[in-house]
C-alpha cells in the first residue's frame, strides 16, 4: 500500500510541476533571442568604429586599404544579408551596414 502512495504523490508532484512551469511561462513571456533587426546601428562616432575606421558607405572610405568592390556584405566577420544592417563580429551587439567597410576586412572564404 505504502508504494501506491508513493506513485500517487509522485505523480501529484510532476502535475503541479508541470503546471507551475506552464503558468510561470505564460505570465513572464516566453524568452525571446536577440535578432539583427533588433541590434543598435553601429555610430562611425563609436571609439571601436574609429579604431577600425568603419565607415557605413565603404564607396566614401579615404583609407588606402580598401579595395574596390569590399564591403561588409562580403566580409567573413559580417553574417547579416547583401543588404541592410546586420552583425559583425568585430563590432559585438551592434548592426553594421552591409555598405560599410573597415580596416580589418577580410573576403569571405568560397
């Protein structure tokens, strides 16, 4: 007889736990992920942009490194779309144009 308590409690306690685990997702929402869309865009004016001199329209770049044709779109460290703003892994938690273009580029391997 004790063993028959034993499941029913058992059982009693994965329902609550169940329970408590569905009520507490639905009253404190679901955990939502960060997309690009919802990054910051990345300021030429941030002191990492400078460092790196990123500039959002790589076609305005002075810098004797670029070569015609890099942009972020078509850099290794850049996993956003061909347009737009997207991540970059130099610039963590922010978005940079898919225009854009800076010092550390580097072609996307085929």
């Amino acid at each position: 007889m004790s063993h028959e308590k034993d499941i029913e409690s058992r059982r009693r306690f994965l329902k609550i736990a169940a329970g408590t685990t569905a009520a507490a997702l639905v009253v404190g929402g679901v955990p939502r992920f960060a997309r690009a869309a919802d990054l910051p865009h990345l300021a030429e004016t941030d002191p990492t942009a400078k460092a790196l001199g990123y500039v959002e329209d790589a076609s305005q770049t002075k810098d004797p490194k670029h070569k015609a044709g890099d942009t972020c779109a078509n850099c290794q460290f850049y996993s956003g779309g061909p347009t737009g703003y997207g991540p970059c892994q130099l610039f963590p938690g922010k978005a940079v144009s898919s225009k854009g273009w800076c010092v550390s580029h580097s072609p996307k391997k085929a």
